[in-house]
C-alpha cells in the first residue's frame, strides 16, 4: 500500500497524456497511409533510435517485420539499432554521432520511410541520420515529444507527443507505432 498513491499519480498522468494524443491523430493516420505507400512502392522501413528508444524502433520494426495482429507476408523494416559490428566500428572511426548516418547512407533509398525516435527531437545521431535520409529523398519521420526538438524543421512528419516527461513520452511511442502497423495492415 506503501506506492499506491504514487502509482495513482502516474496512472492519471499517464492518462491525461493519452487523452491529449488525440489531436494527432490525424497526423498518425497520414504517416500510416505513408507506410502504405512506401510498402507497395516496393520500399522499406528503416528506424532507430537511442536507449528505451532504441528498443522502441525495435518492437516496430519486428511488428512490421513479423505480424501485428493480421497473418500476412513479412514486410520491409530494419532496426538500425540492431548491428553492434555496425555500430561500434563506426562510432570508433567517424563518432557516435555517425553510427546511424552512416547505415542510412548505406541502406537507404528514395522510396524509404525513416524513422527517429527521440523523446527529445535533439538526439545528434537521430538528427543526423534523418538529414541523410532527407539528402536521399526519403521520407522522414520523427516520433519526439516536448517541443519536437531539432526534429520539427527537419522531418516530413513529427509526430511530437504532447508531454515534456520521458517515461510518458515512449509510452505514446509504443501506442503510436502499434497504430502505425494496424494502419500498415489494414486492406
């Protein structure tokens, strides 16, 4: 009984911050029509992210990868998060800063959707890799929160969580993503 009170607090934050995500809705449904598009264009899904983010990109892209909730074919997504090889090497040869940049140089082409997941929208790394994804003319989208970050002037689509508080903002990350693959897999 000890947190009960605590975890009230949280719940109704919790809550109020979901209540507020409706005004994205609309926002959330063109960038799932964008997955759409970029799927029968014959493109793929590349996300990516740091930290809880990280894992965030992650569960989406096995999501797409694997299934949602429809049985169908496996479709196109890569976690740029995924390759320590990858990472660690270029983060030892050009900076931390690259790791994600660099994949995307490599992996990413015009008829791509990118990903940045960053509670913040300031992530270097994220930025970045979405100002190469841009250069390539993918289509760039960021799930931030707070402000939008960096992330605002830079993205096609930010989908800016209307919280400044980390934990609920990768809690609406994961609802959104899930709406995004029913969005993905729906006829």
């Amino acid at each position: 009984m000890k947190y009960v009170d605590y975890l009230k607090g949280e719940h109704a934050a919790h809550m109020a911050m979901f209540n507020a995500l409706e005004s994205l809705f609309p926002l959330i449904s063109e960038v799932g029509i964008q997955l759409q598009q970029c799927i029968q264009r014959g493109g793929k899904v590349l996300l990516m992210g740091n930290g809880g983010s990280a894992a965030d990109s992650q569960h989406i892209a096995a999501e797409i990868v694997g299934r949602y909730k429809k049985e169908r074919k496996g479709l196109p997504a890569i976690a740029l998060t995924t390759d320590t090889s990858i990472l660690t090497s270029v983060g030892n040869d050009y900076g931390y800063d690259y790791i994600f940049a660099r994949q995307i140089e490599a992996l990413c082409r015009p008829e791509d959707i990118v990903i940045g997941l960053t509670t913040s929208g300031n992530s270097a790394n994220v930025v970045k890799a979405i100002e190469a994804a841009k250069a390539t003319g993918a289509i760039t989208v960021g799930l931030t929160g707070g402000t939008g970050g960096k992330l605002t002037a830079l993205c096609d689509y930010n989908i800016v969580v209307p919280s400044s508080v980390t934990a609920r903002i990768q809690e609406a990350h994961i609802f959104i993503g899930h709406s995004l693959c029913e969005i993905l897999e729906s006829d």
